[in-house]
C-alpha cells in the first residue's frame, strides 16, 4: 500500500511540476517573448507551426515536470516512514503545495528583483550573443526562471522539514517516544 501511495505521490508531483511551468511560463512569456522565441523553442525544439502560447505552454511542461521526481522522491521516500497510509497521503500532498508556493514565491520575486536591479546596460550581453531586439525583457525573463529553480530547491528542503517532522509525530504516537 504505501509504494503506491509513494507512485501516486511522484505522479501527481510531476503533474503538478508540469501544470506549474505551463503557467509560469504563461507570465515569463507576457514579460520576455524572445525569450522562448529566440532561445527556449529551439532548445525544446518546439514546432514553429503551433501556436506560441501552446508552444510556451508545453516548454514549460518539458522544463519543469521532473522537478516533481527532484522534490518527490526525497521527501515521499522519508514518507513511507509514517505508519498511517491517511497520514502520509495528507502531507504528501502538503509537500507538494508547500514546493509550489515556495517555488511560485521565488519566482515572483526573482521577476520583482529583476524589474528593480537589472538595467539595459546589465543585459546588452544577450543582444551580443542572441538577435534580440530586447535583451532587457529577456535578462529579466532569465532571473525569474533561474529563481523558480532556486524555489524548487527551498520547496525541497521546506517539504523534507514538513515531512520529517510529521514522521517523527506520527512514530511517537504510534510506538512511543522510548522507540525512536
């Protein structure tokens, strides 16, 4: 039973990994389009005939699903220490919300701080390497990707926390703290 609660788990993480980019992806588009016009769609060697956002929107996917497997396998794998199966369902699922807030929160202030500190003359590299037409959008296109993946590794650690803690309630419950 709890290998599958575990598979279930890993599932639905990478799912959510995958919606997560789909949409963050939506918002880097909005603010940077060369982003994935000039460098993201040939690097995941998206199809110029679909639609740009639908081709924004599977980048996305392609770019974030196996940070569920990342996040997932630690902290589900530290699960299958807590004796309830409902219990290691319930916060699983939290880990997984928990990941997410903390990598959507580091985005949007990677974005914030990119708006704030990053100026034409800190980007005109890109122009150099890169036919952009603004390398200042698309530096801070950039910040705010490199901070979700900054994000997802303090989703980690926030989730590890959460579920660690939970295990060593439960197995106290369970057995009694003379048991650990």
């Amino acid at each position: 039973m709890k290998l599958r609660i575990f598979l279930a788990l890993l599932a639905l993480a990478c799912f959510a990994g995958a919606i997560f980019g789909a949409l963050h992806d939506q918002v880097s588009y909005t603010v940077g389009p060369e982003y994935f016009t000039i460098l993201k769609f040939e690097q995941f060697q998206i199809d110029p005939a679909l639609p740009t956002r639908v081709g924004v929107a599977l980048v996305g996917v392609l770019a974030s699903w196996w940070m569920g497997s990342v996040i997932g396998v630690p902290v589900f794998g530290l699960g299958l220490l807590i004796p309830d199966n409902g219990t290691c369902w319930r916060v699983g699922l939290a880990c997984i919300g928990v990941s997410m807030v903390a990598t959507a929160l580091a985005a949007a202030a990677g974005l914030v701080l990119a708006f704030v500190n990053l100026t034409p003359a800190d980007t005109a590299f890109w122009a150099e390497i890169f036919p952009l037409t603004d390398p200042l959008n698309f530096g801070r296109v950039a910040w705010m990707h490199n901070a979700s993946y900054l994000g997802g590794g303090l989703g980690l650690v926030l989730a590890l926390v959460l579920m660690a803690m939970t295990v060593r309630r439960t197995r106290r419950q369970k057995w009694g703290a003379t048991h650990e």
